[in-house]
C-alpha cells in the first residue's frame, strides 16, 4: 500500500482567508479514515505475503493443488503421500470402524478364499476329546505313520513300519528245561540257549490247554489222559530278558508242553 502519509494534506492553511480551524474539521475525518483504510491494507498485504511461502506468491502456491475450478488436482493428492500409512484408525460414529494393516496382514489376506468359513478340529483320542477352535493344529510324525504335503491344500498320511516293532514269531516249540542235567519240569527256558521274548507274547500250553498268568486254570494229567485227574495250572512268573518262565507246579514227564513267543529284532 502506498505511504498516503507522504502526500501533502488537502487542508485549509493559516494565510488562507478562512477560519481554517473549523472548515479543516471535515477533511480532518477524511484523512482519518484514509489512515485506518492504509493500516488494515498493511495487515492484509502482510497476510498475503506471508501467505506465499517459498512459491513466490500465492498465485503460485495455489496453483500447486488447485484447479483454475477450484477442484483439487489429482496429480497434488498423489504427491502428497496419500497412503495408508498417513492415516489413523477410526469409526464413522455409527457402526464401522476403520484399522490400518501392514502390508504382512494384507498379504494374508490374499490367501483366504472368499468363501471361507470357521473351521473347527475335533480329535478323539482313547480317553477323552479335545476340540480346537484357535491356535494351530500340528500334524507330527510318529513311528508308525508320516505326512506329506501335496501343494496346495491335500496332506497324505502315510503309515511306516517302525523298527522298534520288528519281530519274529516262533511257534509250537518244546521250551527246554533249565537244569537239562535235573529237570525239575516246573522251571523252563524257552531254547536251549534261553532265547529272550517280548513281554507279554509268551504263551504256555500243557496237553493242549493254554496256561495263564493270572488265573489257574484245570489241565489234565498226561499220564490219565482227560479221563483221569485234573490239576490247577497256571504261570507263576516270567524273566523275558532271560527267556524263562515258571510254572505253578512240576508236571510230569508224560505232559506235553509246548510254547509260542515272539522275539523282538529292534536294533
């Protein structure tokens, strides 16, 4: 705004035959008026420089983003880093909430299919069943059964024999007396070398009847045949390290016994 201070007043001066005094009272308010019109220019012109930043003017800096329409230009929203990260959660105020998400989430999400469902596990195991509604359920291998995975979505469960269950069956032999010099026909060994059984595979027969080890049971005298006398006949203890067992009572030597077992090959 020009200095309008600087222009001489239009005043009435003393050596003007007037009363200058009161006939200036009217041009006094117009200069006055003039003043405070040049003080507030001052302010807007401060306003608008200040306005202009590092543009020039502030022609310039509003040409940056806006259109001669005044719309935004797209190219200026672009540049401004519009994305994601710039903005924070929130809510409309009704019923929708806005959350950001990291790239990882959002890739994802890329892997749901857009009919997916709740899925929940059941597994029944001897005892009791357990049901898995959160978390990961993993799929480990055992001895006995391995799993591999047929991209993208098939798991085959495939069943192995485990070494620790490798065994050789051996059937209707005559077990041998552990004192071969004495026999005593109560203490026996399953071969002559006291071959060692897997736990609870050893089965006893005395002229045909199997034996137990936890209940006698009637056998009949070999030397009477099953018309003669019968005797209550069981297993009294076991070593299978040892290959040994023991029966309840002597038999005698017209009693046919016969054994079955198994003999483990784990390594």
């Amino acid at each position: 705004m020009p200095e309008i201070d600087l222009i001489q007043d239009v005043l009435y001066e003393p050596i003007y035959p007037y009363h200058w005094l009161y006939d200036n009272l009217p041009l006094q308010n117009i200069l006055t008026r003039i003043e405070l019109v040049n003080f507030q220019v001052d302010i807007n012109a401060d306003i608008l420089r200040n306005s202009t930043g590092t543009a020039g003017s502030l022609d310039n800096r509003l040409n940056q983003s806006l259109e001669d329409s005044g719309a935004l230009k797209p190219v200026a929203v672009d540049e401004s880093l519009h994305n994601i990260a710039f903005h924070t959660d929130g809510s409309d105020g009704i019923s929708t909430t806005y959350v950001r998400m990291l790239e990882s989430e959002r890739d994802k999400l890329a892997f749901i299919d857009p009919q997916a469902n709740q899925l929940d596990i059941e597994i029944e195991s001897i005892s009791t069943t357990e049901l898995l509604e959160t978390g990961t359920a993993r799929f480990r291998h055992s001895d006995t059964v391995t799993f591999t995975l047929d991209a993208p979505d098939i798991i085959k469960a495939h069943t192995v024999f485990p070494p620790a269950a490798a065994h050789q069956h051996f059937y209707d032999l005559e077990p041998a007396h552990l004192t071969p010099s004495s026999p005593d026909y109560q203490h026996y060994k399953t071969t002559a070398a006291g071959t060692a059984f897997m736990s609870d595979t050893l089965r006893v027969y005395v002229n045909g009847i199997r034996l137990s080890d936890t209940e006698a049971v009637y056998v009949y005298d070999g030397s009477e045949g099953p018309d003669g006398t019968w005797i209550l006949t069981s297993i009294s203890s076991t070593s299978p390290a040892a290959g040994t067992f023991i029966l309840n009572r002597a038999l005698n030597s017209s009693d046919v016994i016969r054994i079955d077992f198994d003999q483990s090959l784990a390594p």
